[in-house]
C-alpha cells in the first residue's frame, strides 16, 4: 500500500492510497481557490448538555443534484478540467473538506451572553473518495478496493486522534438524493470532533452502568447470533444483523466477532472478511425494491482520550425508505421529542434483507 500527501492550491492537505507502489502523485492543484474559512462557531446548550457548530461558511459548498462526471469535483483532472483531485486517476483519495463543520482554523469568537458557551469548533473533516470511478457506488468495489478504504480509514482515525483538542473520529457515508446528497460520485466523509457525540455518550452510558457478566456491546452481538432471527450475514470474523429494537426501517448494524476500539485496531484479517460481507448487504439493499437505495452508512467508534474499554467499533447502516415508492419521515415524534416509530418489523426486515443477501 503506497500513501502519498501533497496539498492543494489552498494548502489543504490531499493523501492518496493506492495499491501499487509505482503509482505517481506528482500532479499539482493547477486552481486559484479563495482563502480558507475560518473555523465554526462552537455553541452550548445547557437544556440538552450539547454543543452546537455555527458554520455559516457551509452555505456557499458545493451544490449539485444532478451532477455529472463532466462537473463533478471529486472525479479525477483532465488536460482542460481541475479538480479537487489533480491525478489524471487514483484508487483511494483523502483530501480536507473545502467548506468544512470543524478546522484549525481559527477566527475571533464573541461570547453571545446568556448561558451559552462559546468556543472554536477545533477538529478537521476530510472527504474520502472511495473510488474515480464517477458512476460506481460502493456496493460495487472490489474487495482489494473496499480494504484500500479500509486502511485510508484507519490511517485518518489514527492520525486525526492525534490532534489537539480531538476527542472523537467518526467515518460515514450518505448516499442517495433522498438523504441530501449534493456530489452524486462515490464518497464518504470523516468528521473529528471536539467532544464526544451525544449518541456515543448515550451508548457508552449505557455500558456502563450495564449489570452483565460482560461487556454491553459483546453481549448484545452474542445474544442476536444465538437468537439468529434477525441475522442477515456472517462469516468468521463478522456478523450483520437487524437490531430488535431498529429505529429505522431497514437497519443492519456489523459487528467484527472481537472487541476493538477502533478502525485502526482491526487486524488485517479482519480487514479482508468485512469487504465481502458489507458490500453484499448493500447490494440486498438495492435488491429491496429495485430502486437505488438511499443510505447512511457510520462507524461508531471509541472516544480519543475516555471509555475506550467499554466501546466496541460497529458500523451501523439504515435507510430511510420505507416502501417502493414511501419514505420515512422524521415528523414531529422523531424531530421533535426523540422518539422513534418504526413502521416495519425488525423481523420481516431481516427476513427480506436475508434473503437477497448474496451467499
């Protein structure tokens, strides 16, 4: 695995990981880009204990619904087109989020009164492109390309862990048109941020106060594999399966078999068995309905600095369609109060999920 870092004409940081040693990376951003924007506006509220970003710089990104290759920011550059990428090709690229939630950064911060806090959103986000190919998706890499992201993953988790201020790294991806897309080519983002995300401080809450022989996460994936009603793939080292209590309509959460804090802990092994195993649950769920399935697909993992023996890293993938032609929307319960409601059986989800599965 050959990793290469340039910089783009702004001086963000690009890294490139490709398979082959001999690949040149040597292309410079030929583009003259505006200055940097400085970094959000961190704002606390004390009714739910969270911190908001104020990142009022977000709404001048990049905006294309209908977006081809031909305008794409993320495809490869041309002899006569520039973009974020300026190899003619590549396998995997990592580059700093033009317009990004969290950076280094840093602007003048006025205390807005009240009990609000305020402070810089410290942190970084990177946009990870899974693959130059424009009309690919992940469900249709390789599994020697699903393990390049695997590591360009773990090398960001490692090293965005490192940054002062830094308290949690978190990878995903949105896809599809329905979810809020705006860049139709194959992608993910990672965010690192300055706290610890309120579902993280909820789960790993619970873990520990959980009254078990075990630890919380361990035994949840113990106790689906033994009941196996809701599971929809595995093999020796991973298994996916519909959580019983599922928010969402068609939810799958994957679990490596052995407790680990992070992308960056997991074994080259376990690298290799999870490509295989995910990529064929995506493909089910396109095989739902017949239609491209909109998803999001997150790692959960460990905090940077605490509770690193209670978390255990899942990925965690759910759509919000709900039928062939319906979707679930967040209305007032779910919005406004928290509270989910879930129009298909945890059951008959797996069951459908299981069954287009490839095997």
């Amino acid at each position: 695995m050959k990793r290469t870092i340039t910089q783009l004409a702004d001086g963000r940081e690009l890294i490139y990981f490709d398979r082959r040693d001999d690949a040149d990376r040597g292309a410079i951003d030929r583009r003259v880009l505006d200055a940097r924007p400085v970094a959000s506006e961190l704002r606390y509220d004390p009714l739910t204990e969270e911190w908001i970003a104020m990142a009022g710089h977000r709404q001048t990104r990049t905006f294309l619904p209908t977006g081809t290759a031909a305008e794409c920011p993320l495809c490869p550059s041309s002899d006569t087109r520039s973009s974020e990428i300026p190899a003619y090709d590549y396998d995997v690229a990592v580059f700093e989020n033009r317009f990004p939630s969290f950076s280094g950064n840093f602007g003048t911060y006025a205390d807005v009164g009240g009990l609000t806090e305020v402070r810089p959103g410290v942190g970084r986000c990177e946009v990870v492109c899974f693959t130059s190919e424009h009309s690919s998706s992940f469900s249709r890499l390789s599994d020697a390309q699903v393990e390049v992201v695997m590591e360009a993953w773990a090398d960001r988790t490692a090293e965005l862990s490192g940054i002062e201020g830094v308290e949690q790294v978190f990878c995903f991806e949105n896809r599809g048109e329905e979810i809020g897309i705006t860049i139709a080519h194959p992608h993910g983002q990672i965010y690192a941020y300055p706290y610890v995300t309120p579902r993280t401080r909820l789960q790993l809450g619970a873990a520990a106060r959980y009254q078990g022989t075990g630890n919380l996460f361990a035994d949840v994936l113990a106790a689906e594999r033994a009941a196996a009603t809701r599971v929809v793939a595995a093999n020796e080292l991973w298994t996916a399966f519909v959580p019983a209590a599922a928010r969402w309509p068609f939810e799958v959460h994957v679990y490596p078999h052995r407790q680990v804090p992070d992308l960056a802990a997991l074994s080259e092994a376990e690298r290799s068995a999870f490509a295989p195993l995910y990529t064929s649950v995506l493909r089910a769920f396109d095989d739902l309905f017949g239609v491209v399935m909109p998803y999001i697909s997150a790692w959960h993992q460990a905090p940077v600095r605490r509770d690193r023996e209670l978390a255990y890293l899942h990925l965690e993938l759910f759509s919000i369609r709900r039928a062939a032609g319906k979707l679930k929307y967040l209305a007032g319960s779910e919005s406004a109060m928290g509270a989910f409601v879930n129009d298909v059986l945890p059951e008959e989800a797996a069951t459908m999920i299981r069954s287009r599965v490839d095997h």
